[in-house]
C-alpha cells in the first residue's frame, strides 16, 4: 500500500511541474525549407524576419538540406520575412502572426535571375606593413552604432562584440586583453598590466 501512494504521489507530481514548465513558454518560433525550382535543397539562404511593431530583426541561413529555424521570437505579429541568395529573385512575405509556443511552418522555391552583369574593375595598390594608418586589427565604433544597439549590461565589453576581431571579454585578434589599445573620444581607456 505505501509503494501505491509513493507511485501515485509521484505521478501527481510530475503532472504539475510537467504543466508549469508548458505555461512557462513565452517564445515562437518560424521554420522550413529552401529549394529551387528543380527542388533541391539550397544551401547559404539568407532570411530576414524583421517583427514591425518593434523592429527587432531575426535571421537565419539555410543548412545543406536548405532547411532553416529561428528560435526565440516574439509572438504575435506581423512579421515581414525576406529570403534572399545570389543569382535568385528575393522573395518577401508580408503579415505573418507567430502563436506562442509554435513553429510556423514557412517554406519556399526561388526563382534564378537572370540579368546581365557590367564589367568589374578591380583596383588595387600596395601598402607599406608598416603604414601609420593601421598596425593590425581596428574597429572604430561610433557613437551612433553604440546608442542604436541594445546592451545587456551597458559595459564596454558589450561595444567590444561589436568588433569581428573580438573574442571572449576583450580579447582581439588572438592576443591578451591587456595589450589591446582602447581610445574613448582620443583619450587612452587601457588597464596597462593592473
């Protein structure tokens, strides 16, 4: 009879926490796949979903199996999705509402576009190693692009992910944090070695 009730206990149990994880779901998310017009799967897609009211902007690139899922959206709507890749027509969906909790399922074929290409002129000249212009890896971030961007804990590591040469902290290019060189409107902002 003990074995019973623990069973029992044990099941009522799992059936509420298993129903407050399911009501602690606050995100959407959309999906699909990528083909040609032949169907096949296209690798490299770019997509863009961009929520009006607010403006937040989701993206995503295809896998080799062209399918593609962005997590973590915000529910409701509209969306506008753009599907774009080289040499095919963009494609733009327009009023697409996500419900909380599931995947929307948007899925598309593009089309080849078919346009004639002017000549390209590549112009290019040497530069002295030692330029002092530039001595390896450089970001400048302005102003504009630091109070456009949302930041989660308004530190400067956060305007440091910003740089493509940026590693974890403030690690650039490989090298150790301390010998980077930071500048905040021409004055020096290093922590030289303490």
């Amino acid at each position: 009879m003990k074995k019973i009730m623990q069973f029992f206990l044990a099941l009522v149990a799992f059936v509420f926490l298993s129903v407050g994880a399911h009501a602690q779901i606050t995100t959407s998310a959309l999906g699909g796949r990528i083909t040609d017009e032949a169907g096949a799967a296209t690798a490299g897609v770019t997509l863009v979903a961009t929520h009006v009211p607010s403006g937040t902007v989701y993206t995503a690139i295809t896998n080799n199996d062209g399918r593609y899922t962005i997590q973590g959206m915000r529910p409701g709507g509209p969306y506008k999705v753009e599907i774009s890749f080289i040499g095919y027509q963009t494609i733009n969906f327009t009023d697409i509402t996500l419900q909380l909790g599931d995947q929307y399922n948007l899925s598309a074929e593009l089309h080849e576009e078919a346009f004639q290409l002017d000549d390209i002129v590549i112009v290019a000249s040497a530069s002295s190693a030692f330029a002092g212009e530039k001595f390896g890896s450089s970001t400048n971030i302005s102003n504009r692009n630091i109070e456009s961007l949302p930041s989660i804990y308004r530190t400067i590591t956060d305007v440091a992910k910003l740089s493509p040469y940026g590693g974890n902290g403030m690690s650039f290019s490989g090298g150790d944090g301390r010998s980077s060189n930071f500048t905040v409107d021409g004055a020096n902002f290093n922590n030289n070695f303490g």
